[in-house]
C-alpha cells in the first residue's frame, strides 16, 4: 500500500500566454450539453500551470498534470509538449 501510485489527472490544452517566469496559461476547450435547450455549447477553461524549465511558448499544445500545489493557483505541471507552435521568433 506504500508504493501504490495514484492516478493524476492530466489535460491536454494550448498555451495562451507565457510572460511569467516559470508559468504559463493553458487553455482547455471543450463542448458541453445545455442542461435545458440541449445544444453543445463549447466551453474554455484557463489554468496555471509550473514549467520548471520554461520550454513552452504560446500557441504550443501541451500536456499538463494535477500535482501538489506549486503557489497559490498553480497546481498543474507540463508533463510534454504534444505539438510545438511554428511562429518563428526574429
């Protein structure tokens, strides 16, 4: 029972803004019923996520992972980045 892992929930979302250090912002979309007129209305949602070595630039698809709380609002991690974003920086 001591080396039992727990499963942590992990997301995968588009970085929408990376001008902190060691954070950045991460978009999650997703589409949801109306409880009442029963249409798929989509839906975001912003979280604060730790990136330790700050590799994420914005427009990257990333994956992120529940952990411990890092801060006050952060308490995600980047696990990988999925897909890097082709804005080439001059």
């Amino acid at each position: 029972m001591e080396n039992e892992k727990t499963l942590r929930r992990s997301r995968v979302g588009k970085v929408i803004a990376a001008s902190t250090e060691k954070t950045i912002k991460v978009e999650i979309e997703g589409i949801v019923q109306h409880p009442r007129y029963k249409k798929y209305v989509k839906r975001q949602t912003s979280y604060l996520v730790h990136d330790p070595s700050e590799k994420c630039h914005v427009g990257d698809v990333v994956r992120i992972e529940e952990c411990r709380p890092v801060s006050k609002n952060k308490t995600w991690v980047v696990r990988e980045i999925v897909q890097a974003a082709h804005n080439i920086e001059e």
